[in-house]
C-alpha cells in the first residue's frame, strides 16, 4: 500500500470525470448492436451482450493500487471486486484474464502472491483463469477481466427497482475510511482484519440466492459509495429510495476515524457529485453522511425485492453466509421535490 498514492476503488474518476468522459463517447441509436442488451450508456455493473435466445456475455474488468500490505490479500481482494459485477448483473463467472502492472524495483515474488491470492479467489468463483497481460508500470496494480454468462431474460440491471419494494444490503460500509486508514498507519493490521474480510469475500452467495428467489434490480456498491450506486438505481428505475440510517451496517472504528478526518478523497467528490439528489434528514450526522459516500473496494451487493420476498431472501443468504446482510430501505414513488434519495 505504501507505494500506491490512492488505495482501490478510491483511485477511480471520480463521478464528474466520468461522466464527462462517456458523454463524448456515446454511440448512435442506429450504430447500436440490437443484441448488446446492457452497455455503458445505462451505467450499470457489467456489459451483457446476447448471443443466442438462452445465453448471453456478461463481460467486466476491474484494476487498481494495493487495498492491502498482504500481496496474496490483495490479491484476493482485486478479484473478488472484479467477480462482483458479474453477480450483480446474476451471472455465472466462467473465464477471467489477469491484468497487472507492476515495478520491476520489487521483487517478482510479490507479483507471484498476487497472482495466486486472485487465482484463489477466482477459483473460489468456479471460474478459469484464460490467460492475462502485464506491463511494468512505477505502481503496483491489479485486476482481472471477467466473462459470464446468464440468460437474456433473467439479467438483473439497477435499473428495474419497483415501488414497495424492500432494499437489503450484503456488507457493511467503511472499506475505503480503513484502507486510508492503514496506508498513514492510524490503525494496526488486526484492525484492519475486518476489511479484509469484507472485501475478500465473494458476493457468490448472495447473487446464488437472488436469482433463486428472483428480485426487480442490484447493483454493487463500490467506487461512488452507497449513495452513488443508490442514485444509480434510483435514477435508472424512476423511483425514489428511502433508507433507514440507524439499518446500514457500518464496520468497526470507521465512525471514529471519520471523527479524525480519515477518510479518502474521493469521499468528498462523491458527496459534491450526488448530495444534490439526496435529501437528509436533520439528525444525521456528519459523519454518517460522509461514511455513505465514502468509497467501497468490493463492497456488498443493493438489492431491490419485492417486500413479500425480502426476508425470506435475507434468511437464506445470512444462512450461508459469515457476513450478514441487512434490510436498509424501501422503495417509494418518486417525490416532486428532484430528489433520488432521502435518508432518515
């Protein structure tokens, strides 16, 4: 971490950036491949591209700086965040390419841990490892590029959240407080052990159990913190979330660090980017309000549900999984006053 100037998912654009960036690049409706089902234009996890009446692509990557000292945890960390826009969308994981850069200062056995914690992960998944690239670059990165598959009629999108719907979170907030956390040294690495946890574990169960149960929409919370990838879902399916504050699961002394003003910077862009589309109430804190923009590396998965579904959904993946999801909101009609969001 120490060679890395911004940690994971925290190195991204920010939402203005990209924003800008993709509205150069937005194709004509007549150039578009009528089997390209989902592409960057919906802001969504992952392309789908349909090749025959019963199956299409989901396709993916995801590479960035070291979240961890540990190489092999990194490692393990950079391909579970890459796997989970293929369970977002409820894919199946079949193939995936390495992507790394890497100093030539540093000792190939490093490479060679991260290598084998994402080869882990990625078997983990029941994914093969096809092959990869690497370049010498003077930071560490890495990443994976992912191929999945999943029927055309059953892609689950951010953008199909329905009214009365319930909304269940899968992981706590606060990677991206601790990641920053780590790398100035205001916490020791058994502090950091629950973050490495949270982002290592694959969001495989919980997808599994959603395509079981069949829910209106997900997307995972990673870069632009809950409240960007909220917005997105909200934005994308005309409707309006209302998240209850004291729900959301939050790790261990991220409140307390926040309180300390650590916490990333890409924080603070995601809050100037989607603050004008959320609603507040008064008792939130600070804090809090900072903690739901603060940037996930592999975070959990937002899932809308119908509310007859949604704890039966919740039993079963907390059934099989060490980190428990919560229910965190509903899905309301959409308000007069512009807003996506409101948090109470």
């Amino acid at each position: 971490m120490q060679v890395s100037k911004r940690c994971g998912c925290a190195g991204k654009f920010t939402p203005e950036e990209l924003a800008d960036v993709l509205s150069n690049i937005e194709a004509k409706k007549e150039d578009r491949d009528p089997n390209l089902i989902v592409g960057f234009d919906k802001s969504d996890d992952a392309g789908v591209y349909k090749i025959s009446e019963d199956l299409a692509l989901v396709q993916t990557v995801d590479f960035f700086t070291p979240v961890a000292n540990d190489p092999y945890t990194f490692g393990q960390i950079a391909a579970a965040n890459a796997l989970s826009d293929v369970y977002a969308m409820g894919g199946k994981p079949l193939t995936a390419l390495n992507l790394a850069c890497f100093s030539a200062t540093i000792g190939a056995e490093i490479l060679a841990e991260i290598l084998k914690g994402g080869a882990a992960k990625i078997r983990e998944a029941g994914a093969t490892i096809a092959g990869g690239h690497t370049i010498t670059d003077e930071e560490v990165k890495y990443g994976v590029s992912v191929t999945g598959i999943v029927h055309p009629k059953k892609v689950v999108t951010n953008s199909g959240a329905k009214e009365g719907d319930v909304l269940i979170l899968t992981k706590p907030l606060g990677t991206g407080v601790l990641t920053t956390a780590l790398k100035i040294d205001f916490i020791e690495e058994e502090e950091f052990l629950e973050a490495s946890i949270v982002m290592s574990t694959l969001n495989k169960i919980a997808s599994e159990e959603m395509q079981k149960i069949g829910v209106n929409s997900c997307t995972d919370i990673t870069g632009f913190g809950f409240i960007g990838h909220a917005y997105e879902m909200a934005n994308g399916s005309e409707i309006e979330l209302e998240i209850y504050s004291k729900k959301i699961p939050i790790m261990n002394k991220v409140m307390d660090l926040i309180k300390e003003y650590c916490l990333p910077s890409g924080a603070y862009s995601n809050e100037k980017y989607f603050e004008k589309w959320v609603n507040f109430s008064e008792e939130i804190s600070e804090q809090l309000r900072l903690a739901l923009f603060d940037p996930q590396t592999s975070g959990g998965l937002l899932i809308s549900v119908e509310e007859s579904k949604a704890n039966e959904l919740l039993e079963n993946i907390n059934k099989r999984s060490q980190i428990k999801a919560e229910i965190i909101g509903k899905v309301v009609k959409k308000g007069s006053n512009g807003k996506a969001i409101t948090v109470k």
